[in-house]
C-alpha cells in the first residue's frame, strides 16, 4: 500500500490503517526517538505518542513532504519536548542509563565471561567518551549530527525535518564534527 492510501485511510479514520502505519514506520519512529532520548522506555513511551497524534491530526497532512519526514520530525519535536519538560531529571537519567552499559548488552556474547574482557571494557570506555561528547554538542549540532550519522538520513531530508536550508544542516555537521574532533583529540592521543 502506498503512503498516498494509507493517508486517505487514516483520514477516515480507519483503524486498519493505523496498524499498517504502525507497522511500516514503528521502527523509524522509535529509532528516532531513542537517538534522542537514549532511554528505552521513553523512546517507546514517546514513539506511542507520536502515532496518537499522526492518528489524530492526519488531516493536517499537506503533502510537502513524504510521510517518513512527516513522521520523523514529529517524533525529534515530541523528543525534544520530553527532554525540555525533564531536562536535568530525565536528561541526566538518560544519559547516566546510556552509559552505564544498556547499549553493550544488546551486544549478542556467548560467554558472559567476556563482558569483562579488555576488549569489552575498552568499548564502553570509548563508547561513553563518545556519547559523552555527542551530548555536549548544541543542540541543533547534536539532532543533525544524530541524525545524519546515526539514522543516516541525507542532508536533504535533515533539512526538511529541522526547517533549514541545506546550507544551514551541512554548516550544523560540519561544525558538530570539528566540536568533536576538539573534544575528542586529547582522549584519543592517549
């Protein structure tokens, strides 16, 4: 089914057609939602809310984009929302819940022995340098930054979610980059 008839389906409120939209975006949804939130249960608690509203105010769906960057700058909006209301509880949560290894145990290890193994604790350290730096980019450096390199989105696309000119999210990634490259240099010369 086309995103043209799923539209037309959810305007009439069609219930089947909330579950195909589930079903075809849920993971670009949460995805987008969790690289902003980096918490598991707020990321699904968020990516809820945006397809109750998707539901809700599909009507006012114009069409100027596809509906993937519709949905996806619903999504960073509602994220960055949460994140607002919950700024230094929720955000230093996240970020303390981030680091503390939930990411690492999506790794798939045989042997729990090995999640001791330098190897391991050599990966959450960088890991956590890294998502250290991440976060203390600005804000609109850190959502293009994500966006582009952890969702892979084009530039393009960011534009469209960030409501900025093309010129405006390279300028964002390129100065994302050389922030981290600053922030990053002395850890990696050691």
């Amino acid at each position: 089914m086309t995103d043209s008839d799923l539209i037309h389906r959810l305007t009439l409120r069609d219930e089947s057609a909330f579950k195909e939209l589930i079903e075809k975006y849920q993971s670009l949804v949460y995805n987008a939602c969790f690289h902003m939130l980096h918490q598991n249960m707020d990321a699904e608690d968020i990516a809820q809310e945006v397809f109750i509203e998707v539901f809700e105010s599909i009507h006012q769906f114009r069409n100027e984009s596809k509906l993937s960057t519709w949905l996806y700058r619903i999504s960073i909006n509602k994220s960055l929302n949460h994140l607002r209301k919950n700024k230094l509880k929720g955000m230093l949560n996240s970020i303390e819940n981030f680091f503390s290894g939930d990411r690492i145990s999506k790794l798939e290890i045989e042997d729990a022995s090995a999640l001791n193994s330098p190897l391991t604790i050599d990966y959450k350290e960088r890991n956590h340098v890294l998502q250290t730096a991440i976060g203390s980019l600005p804000e609109n450096q850190r959502l293009a930054f994500s966006m582009h390199k952890l969702d892979e989105l084009p530039y393009q696309e960011i534009s469209e979610i960030m409501n900025l000119s093309l010129a405006s999210v390279e300028s964002l990634i390129h100065r994302a980059k050389m922030n981290l490259q600053k922030k990053l240099i002395n850890y990696y010369k050691s």
